[in-house]
C-alpha cells in the first residue's frame, strides 16, 4: 500500500519468447509440418480452411463466472446457434503488480480457451489490451499510471513498452498452448486496441502514428490470424475495422478487400447504482442483425451473451454495478433468458440456411413501397435467398415479392432461405417467454455477530501519515482499498456565538468523487455521493462542534475506477478541496491547507476481517446485544449452510445500505441499494433503440440481489461478512435461488382467410395447418397450475396476461389437461381442440401462463 512500485524489465520473457517462435519455426521446417489451420479473409467473410463462413459469436467474460460455470455457458451458447466465443483479456487481474503475473481460478484464460475447443467452437480474443468493459480502470493495472513518464493510448514509449510485454505475453502464452486455429486452436481472430477511433481523431498525427505502431506490433506478433481494430475508421491494413453498436447496417469497412464484422451488438445495457434496468427487446436486436446481414455482413458478436457478475473489486466506474447481466441470452446467473435466447437461436438457424447464397453473392436490393426492401442473395449454382425489411417502425405492410404476397410487421425483416418461403420474422416471436424470480430457501442465517471500525484510534496505526493540504486518493491508496480516511482537528473558541444557541457552523466538503462520509467527534453527520455523469460533488451541512478541539474525519469512497474517457487515468478521485467551514464568527475558516491525517483503507481491511483465517482477530458483539442498528463502518458475519438443489443463489441486501459482501473470503463484490431513477413507462420494441427507451424498475433499489457462485460455498457453515458503511438490518438479509416460476406462450392459429399465412409458418408440414404452443419447464420442474389460458383475443403480456373480448370457455380445461404435472407440453391452435370457434372471422391466438414448480412438490393427483 502505497510503496513505490518498481518498473519490472521484463525482457528475459520476450527473448524467450523469441527463442520459442525460432524453435517453433524450426520444428515445423525439420519434420516438414504444413500449418494445420488457416484463417485469412476477403470482402466477404473471415476464410477458415479456405472457407467463407456466416458466423455468430457471443462476449462471456471468463472472470465475471467462475471456471465451474464455464462449460455450462458455452455449451448453452453452442445450442443457441453461437459459433464463436469472444472474450477481452483483462491486464489487471492478469498481473497485479509489475511482472507479477496471476492465470488461476477465474482468471484462467487457458482453461477458458480449452473449453471453448472442447465445444467445437472458435474464439475471438480481444486483448486490447485496453478493454473499457466496464471494468475498473478500463483493464489497466492502477501500477501503470505510475510508470515514469507514462501517457496512457498515445505514441508514448513506455506506455508502447508496457503495451507490447503484455501483448506478448498473451500472445505468447496462447502460442504455447496451441491455441490459434493455425495451430489447430480455437481462437480465429485478435484484437489489438479498442474503440481509439475517437481519440486518435483527437489526436491527430500523434494517434495516427500511435494506432499505426500497435498495428504493425500486432501482426509482427504472427499469430497466423486475422487481427481486427473495433471503431477504428483508419486501422492500417492488413487489420480489419470492426462496427460497434445498436446497429451497424451503415458501416462499411476501410478497404473493398475487408469482411463486415459487427465486433459489439449490443444485446442490453450496463446498469450503474442509483440508475434504472435497461433492456433490449429482442425483435429490435433481431431486426439489427437481419440488417446486418442482408448489407452483407458476416460476423457478428453479441455483446453480451452472458454478462455475469463483477466480483471483488472489478466494477468500472464510477458507480457500475456489481451485476453485469446486461439483458444478455443467458443471465447472470447463467440461466436462459427467454424469449431473448430461443428467438436469436431461430434466427441463427434462419440466416444459416441462407449462408451457401450470402457467402457465394452480393444483394441486389430493390424497393417494394417507400419503407420496404428486398434484399436478394443469387448465387451461380442456383442459390437464392431474400430478406423482406419493413422499416416502418408504426405499420405494418403487405408487400409483393416474386409474384406472391408477404405481411411484413412493423420494424421488421422476413426470412426466405428459398426466396420463397418464410421461415422467421424478427418481430414474430414464437419462443416461449420465461418469469425468473428469487424464492426463499430453508437455510438460516445463524450466530450474527458485528464489530464496529473503531473511530477514536483510526490514525493510532503504522499505516497512517501526516501533511500538509489535501492529497488525490489513487496517488495515496493505489486503489488497494476502496477507502481513505482524511483526518483534521479544528480549535473552536469557547466564545463562538454558536455554542450559546446560535446556528450551527456549515462543513463544505468539495469531491472529485465518488462518495463521502462525514464523522466529527467520531458521530457520522452526512455523506453525500457523486454520478457516473458528475463524478464531482459538494457536501454541505451542519455540525456538531465543542468548544476545544473536534475531529474532523473524512471517509472518501471510490466506486469503481473510470473505465471510458480521453485519459481517464488523469482523472482525480477524493477531497481535493476546498473543505471550509462556515458560520463562525470569524468567517469562513478554509481547512484545505491545514495538516491532515491518512489512512488507507479500513482497520477491519487491515486485520483481514473478511477472510475465514483471521475472524477471530478482533471481539465481535452479539446482534442481540447490539441496541443501535443502524451504526454505521459495521462489520456483520453470520454463517449459513448451503442450500439444496442446484438453481444459482443470491444474498438478498434489502434492509442494507452500502457496502462490500465477502462468502468465505470470496468478494462477492460491492453492494448498495441505492434506488432507481428513470423512467419505467413501457416502451415498444419497434423504433430505433437507445437504453433510455427500455427502463426497468424504478423506484426500487437498482441491485437488490448478489450473486453467490454455487462452487463457493461448502455444505455447512460457510462464512458470510458483510461491511456496512451507513447502517442497516442484517437481521433481514437472507440467501434465495434463483428459478423459472412460470412460462408463457403466445401463438397466433392458422387462419384459411389469410392466404399467406403458410409462407409465414415455420418450414414443417406439421406446423403448416396445425401450429402449436409448446411449454418446457426447467430440469426438475413441472407445470403444477395453468395461470392463465386464452384462445382467442387474450392481451397483455406474459406475467400480466388478461381476457380480451373473444375467449373460448374451455381453454383452462384444455390446456390443464394437456400440461398439468408435466415438464413440457404442447397444445394444437385450433377451433376443433377448443370445441367451437368462440369469434368466427377473428384471428385468434392461444396465450398461456403456466406455473413451474419442482416436481417433487407436486400435489398427488398425479398418481
Ligand atoms: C498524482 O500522481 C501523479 C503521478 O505521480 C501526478 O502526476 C499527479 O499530479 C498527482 N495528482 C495530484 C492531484 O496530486
């Protein structure tokens, strides 16, 4: 904590690094070997093994989920049409300080890539080695800020220098475990850089010269794959310029000789504490990658596919949440997320049945009205595929393709793998849509105990120093703790005018950010916080003072270190003043320039209270004896036994402030249940997206629930520690699980009248008159009760579905007898299954919300 840390030279792994790559060579001469894989890559597509390929590919971050629920997430990611993982590599944890290098646990990138083979599918590494992400400090270790002469992103020798070790070190260490697919590996594709496009604009010559080198240094680095730039217009050949965004249909790439690859669509949106849920409905993210393809784009990678969590300490910022679940396919939990994920995986399929005419030809695109296209893909040997775009965002139209009729919905493109028949819509979905909730579970929190941070003795330590004036938080804590403490006493007179019943002096404490608490004489008397968009920030409010000397103490908070901005690593953090007080009788009294206190971190940090070894340092107080709740800088611990079954699990912190969670010295991450500002009236799917149009629960705290990774606990006794940082009830916190309670389905019948309906119908002859609703509970689970049942004009949706004007009376009984204790089931649409037509000439629709429970719970009228 705070030393100085030494710049490693760390020359000795790039010489043998060097050595390797001459042996490899040489190995591969003498025994005669040709390469065993190849990607290139030409204006239409990546070529692997001399072929073109349509592929899609998802971002997991392999340390926001732990090793244990690696496999899971990728083999759920290959059943839903992925061909591609992708995944930044994250400096910071990789090395913590300088040549001091870290590849275990979560943080095992080699396992990650070996899974990815086993599945059969190819990586796209992203080393960056900035990756924004946000992740704290955008990837970067804190050390490299205080490198000598240091200039983060721009044509600076030592930033180049440490850039390159530590490229090469990935690349070096991917090399040793053949993991590039010209070794027979899984990775297809690198990225060096991320998003400078905007910066190097900024810079001029300066970032020309900068992207320029980071290329050549790349593709030096003979990887045997492609290397692509991510919004970086003027990236230098051979690197491929790559789209990031809600659409990327305008994007074309800087040469006519490069693929169009969509490195970021955005599948949601981050959350940050205080701020609102985003969401992403999935006809418009299928809409933007129909566009996509239909321009002749052909990669692309969802960002995310599952987010996951940010344990510890990771969390970019300011003021990122610790959950990273980013309204991904999968969950954070790694669950499947319905109808998000079965509606991305048919379109998968759709565009892939099309991929021998987008990958051999180029669209013709032809206007069908003002808002509608055809885009046609005609190959030599008879291929033909279509995509019908209504842009219309409000109406839908019918439009005329090859001599037959189609019903295009709004903000939508029609699938013809045939150029006749069509096999998806992006705004028609078919998937069942699933309800996840957080139920309890019959495991107790037992012995709660807490222990105070003492105030009285916080700068009695080792660890403390004294000077004059206010100093920047990174520079003193190297961000080995979230806390600083800034300590000063003022003198007050026993003549203040104050003292005999005049107002109260005013503390005003000026931030650079993130957040503060206030204690005089050892009482907290405020706190105040900045925003993600204002990290700065003002506290203003009375205090109590005594005549004679009163301490003032300063607890600065960072929340995550800025992972986005022009040299965000200039950035200040902490009381950087003025701190004055006010209403004295002399004036104002600017403390800025007085003699203050440090400390680095907590003193319960210092005694390792979090971890299991060292509990026992200090003397913990019952819960029952404690009379003050609400005490704030509290430690809390109690110890709970693991859960059955094997749904993910959370801690509940409602009742809770802010704070850090620990499970047997595991860092869940940080927790603060700050509630939700937004806007949460509902929003369409149809129009262009931007995350402030999908909001989702306002009002509430923004993260109520911290994931707890299975693989961390023990079947007894695992340890919980909580630091509380303005008081709450742990009495209230509980571990829940998290589960699908109900699915819902939605599926319009077949209507004679509508003589296109069939072309509209999935490919099957099965589905062609007869379509069904299918409904599937998860493993373990089965339909215990039929929620709701409507075959006819049924509204709302799924969780709050209501009777419309036509229903047929029998739709309960039908479908409890098809589904009721089953774990999947499907009903036909049709008036001869519901008895009667209930509204003839109406098209209708069978919607069902079915309850899921697990199947031992069943109640006996099954047997
Ligand atoms: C923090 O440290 C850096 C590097 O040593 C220095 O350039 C900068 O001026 C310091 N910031 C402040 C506000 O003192």
């Amino acid at each position: 904590m705070g030393s100085n840390w030494v710049v490693c030279n760390c020359k000795l792994p790039v010489v043998l690094g060097v050595l390797w790559v001459l042996g490899f060579l040489w190995v591969l001469g003498f025994l005669g070997l040709a390469v065993q894989g190849s990607v290139t890559y030409d204006r239409k597509s990546l070529v692997i093994d001399g072929q073109r390929r349509i592929l899609f590919s998802g971002s997991i971050h392999y340390p926001r989920s732990t090793p244990e629920m690696w496999e899971d997430l990728i083999m759920k990611a290959k059943d839903g049409g992925l061909d591609v993982i992708e995944t930044y590599v994250f400096w910071n944890v990789h090395e913590p300080s300088p040549c001091n290098y870290n590849f275990e646990g979560r943080y095992d990138l080699v396992r990650f890539m070996k899974i990815i083979h086993k599945a059969g599918l190819y990586a796209h590494l992203r080393i960056g080695p900035y990756v924004c992400a946000e992740w704290n400090f955008g990837g970067f270790p804190v050390w490299l800020k205080y490198v000598p002469g240091i200039s983060f992103r721009t044509d600076n020798e030592p930033f180049k220098r440490e850039m390159q070790r530590f490229t090469e070190k990935i690349v070096n260490l991917m090399k040793s475990e053949n993991l590039f697919q010209s070794q027979g590996g899984p990775i297809i594709l690198s990225q060096i850089e991320n998003e400078y496009g905007a910066q190097s604009k900024l810079l001029g010559t300066v970032g020309h010269n900068y992207v320029t080198w980071a290329a050549k240094m790349a593709v030096e680095m003979g990887t045997g794959v492609p290397w692509i730039m991510c919004k970086e217009e003027d990236a230098p050949d051979p690197v491929i310029n790559t789209c990031n965004g809600f659409y990327c249909d305008a994007f074309t790439p800087n040469q006519p000789y490069k693929p169009s690859i969509w490195t970021e669509a955005w599948s949601g949106w981050f959350t940050e504490f205080g701020g609102p849920i985003h969401e992403r409905p999935v006809q418009d993210l299928a809409f933007a990658v129909a566009r996509f393809i239909q321009k002749g784009g052909s990669f692309i990678n969802y960002y995310m596919y599952h987010g996951g969590t940010n344990f510890g300490r990771t969390a970019g910022g300011p003021f990122i949440t610790t959950s990273y679940d980013y309204d991904a396919p999968l969950d954070e939990y790694g669950l499947i997320r319905q109808p998000k994920y079965g509606h991305l995986k048919e379109l998968h399929r759709s565009i892939k049945m099309c991929e021998r005419a987008l990958i051999l030809s180029d669209p013709i695109i032809t206007s069908l009205a003002n808002y509608q296209q055809a885009h046609v893909f005609t190959s030599e040997s008879g291929d033909c595929a279509a995509f019908l775009a209504n842009y219309d965002a409000k109406s839908a139209a019918r439009v005329m393709f090859n001599n037959m009729h189609y019903n295009l919905p709004p903000w939508s493109i029609s699938i013809l793998p045939d150029c006749r028949n069509v096999v998806f819509n992006t705004a028609k979905v078919g998937v069942q849509t699933s309800q996840m909730q957080m139920l309890p579970v019959n495991t107790d929190m037992v012995s709660w105990e807490s222990y105070n941070e003492d105030l009285t003795s916080i700068d009695d330590g080792s660890s403390t120093f004294t000077t004059t004036g206010l100093l920047e938080q990174i520079n003193v804590t190297k961000d080995a703790s979230d806390y600083l403490w800034y300590i000063t006493s003022v003198d007050i007179g026993s003549s203040e005018s104050f003292l005999r019943g005049g107002e109260l002096p005013t503390l005003i404490v000026q931030s650079t950010g993130h957040a503060v608490h206030i204690f005089v004489n050892g009482q907290l008397s405020g706190s105040a916080f900045g925003t993600r968009e204002n990290r700065r920030f003002t506290y203003r409010g009375k205090i109590n003072l005594q005549a004679g000397m009163n301490r003032i103490a300063l607890l600065s908070v960072a929340v995550g270190l800025p992972n986005v901005g022009g040299h965000f690593e200039t950035w200040n953090t902490g009381i950087l003043g003025p701190v004055a007080l006010r209403g004295l009788d002399v004036g104002k009294w600017d403390l800025s320039w007085q003699k203050w206190t440090y400390k680095v971190g907590l003193k319960g940090e210092d005694m390792s209270l979090n971890s299991p070894n060292s509990i026992s340092s200090v003397d913990w107080m019952q819960a029952s004896l404690i009379v003050q709740k609400q005490q704030p800088l509290t430690w809390h611990k109690a110890y709970f036994n693991a859960p059955d079954g094997d749904e993910p699990l959370a801690v509940d912190m409602d009742g809770m402030g802010k704070g850090q969670i620990w499970i047997n010295g595991q860092s869940i991450g940080r927790y603060w249940t700050a509630y939700a500002y937004g806007n949460c009236n509902g929003c369409s799917y149809s129009g262009t997206f931007r995350p402030p149009k999908c909001q989702l629960g306002c009002g509430q705290p923004t993260q109520r629930w911290y994931h707890v990774p299975r693989s961390w606990l023990k079947p007894t006794d695992n340890l919980l520690v909580i630091f509380e940082e303005l008081g709450g009830d742990p009495s209230r916190i509980s571990i829940v699980k998290r589960s699908v309670t109900s699915v819902c389905a939605d599926v319009s019948e077949y209507h004679p009248t509508l003589k296109n309906w069939h072309i509209e119908s999935y490919g099957k002859s099965e589905q062609f008159h007869n379509p069904k609703v299918h409904l599937k509970c998860s493993l373990g689970q089965s339909i215990s009760a039929i929620k709701f049942a409507s075959f006819g004009t049924p509204l709302g949706t799924c969780g709050t579905y209501q009777q419309g004007t036509c229903h047929a009376p029998s739709s309960y009984d039908i479908l409890e007898k098809k589904c009721l204790g089953r774990e999947r089931c499907s009903v036909t649409i049709s008036n001869t299954n519901f008895g009667a037509d209930p509204c003839p000439n109406v098209l209708k629709r069978l919607t069902v919300e079915a309850v899921c429970a697990p199947t031992s719970y069943q109640p006996s009228w099954r047997g």
